[in-house]
C-alpha cells in the first residue's frame, strides 16, 4: 500500500473506530487521524462554560485535523480518519489528496437506525466516552456518575433527522466499499479486506 487515504464514513453507532483497528491489524500501521481525539484533547486543555465556547474548540480541532492531515501527506505515510463525513469535509480532503498525489478510499457504513441509535446510546452512557462530547459545560477532569443526566444526549429524534439530513449515508470519496453493519455477526469483514487488498495494488490511481 502506497501513499492511500482511507476514511471510515457513514452513520454514527457503525463501529468505525473497531473496523479502523482491523485494518491496522490486516494492513499494518496508518498514521491515524481523529477528529474525536483532537476535539477531547482541546476540552481538557481549556474546557468550556457554554455551547459557543464548545463550538469554538470543535473548530480549532478542525483546524488542527486539516493541519496533521497536511503533515502526513508531506511525509508520504498512509493515512486511516474515521468520521461520520459529509459534503462539509469533502472539499479540503479532495484537494490535499490531489495535492499530494493520494488514492483514496471511502468505506461507508450503514444500518437499521434503530439498532444504530441503541448502540451510540449505549457508547454515550459508557464511562470511556469522553464526557465532553455530552454536555454543554465542561471543566477538564470533569466525571459525571450518572451518565443519563448529560445535557446533551441525543434524543432518538435528534439522531434520526442528524442520521437522514446531514449526507452521512451518502458521502463518498475516491473508491466507494459500503457495508450494512446492522448485524455485526453477518458482516463480510474477510470480503472487504481482500476487496481493499485489490484495490491497494491496482496500477492505476482512481
């Protein structure tokens, strides 16, 4: 695999961030870029008082994404970035892609928005969720018992309009794999791998 940008797309509650560690294990190491991770570090370094100031910090990290992407294609390495990616985000990674000269490669994942909203419900209430990303007032080291008090959880309304009117299920960049991951029992991973295999060694830039 030479000079590839692959983004796990699609709806949130898709389980990127596990398909992102099979492929690491599959293809070996990616320089990987989180928007999450880069959003956490800014709430711990600053916290914020209200939802303008959260704001602000989601677009430093922003910022700062675009930035690291920009350092890893300078510096050659493949690249993994998961997201729930819409038309927003496409403009700046089709530029540096061109710009450096990069294949990419979307995989989108889809599913029964019911089951979805079960299980970003359940990555919410679960302590490793970074409490950040729930509440409207955060002070780095913040805890919060009962997660279920959190300001700002989302309601299976406000997920299903975020889910069916921001363009999560139909981002697409480069190469287009999508999978249906309602059933994780039922998932062709070894499929999609030797699809990415293919894809990885053909002659051609797409």
């Amino acid at each position: 695999m030479e000079k590839v940008l692959i983004l796990l797309a699609g709806l949130p509650g898709t389980g990127k961030t596990f398909l992102g560690e099979r492929l690491q294990e599959r293809f070996g190491a990616f320089g990987k870029i989180s928007l999450d991770t880069l959003k956490e570090a800014e709430f711990d370094r600053y916290g914020f008082a209200n939802m303008q100031e959260k704001r602000m910090l989601e677009q430093r990290s922003w910022a700062q994404y675009y930035e690291l992407m920009d350092k890893h294609m300078q510096a050659g390495r493949n690249i993994l970035s998961d997201y729930p990616f819409s038309d927003k985000q496409k403009p700046c990674l089709t530029y540096l892609a061109a710009k450096y000269g990069y294949r990419v490669l979307t995989i989108r994942l889809i599913g029964d928005l019911d089951a979805l909203y079960q299980r970003q419900r359940r990555r919410d209430l679960d302590h490793s969720r970074h409490l950040g990303h729930l509440v409207s007032v955060y002070s780095p080291g913040q805890r919060l018992a009962d997660r279920s008090r959190a300001d700002q959880l989302l309601s299976y309304e406000e997920f299903v309009k975020r889910c069916t009117t921001r363009g999560y299920d139909t981002f697409a960049l480069g190469q287009l794999y999508e999978l249906d991951v309602t059933d994780y029992a039922k998932v062709d991973y070894s499929g999609l791998m030797e699809g990415i295999k293919q894809w990885a060694a053909a002659a051609s830039p797409l």
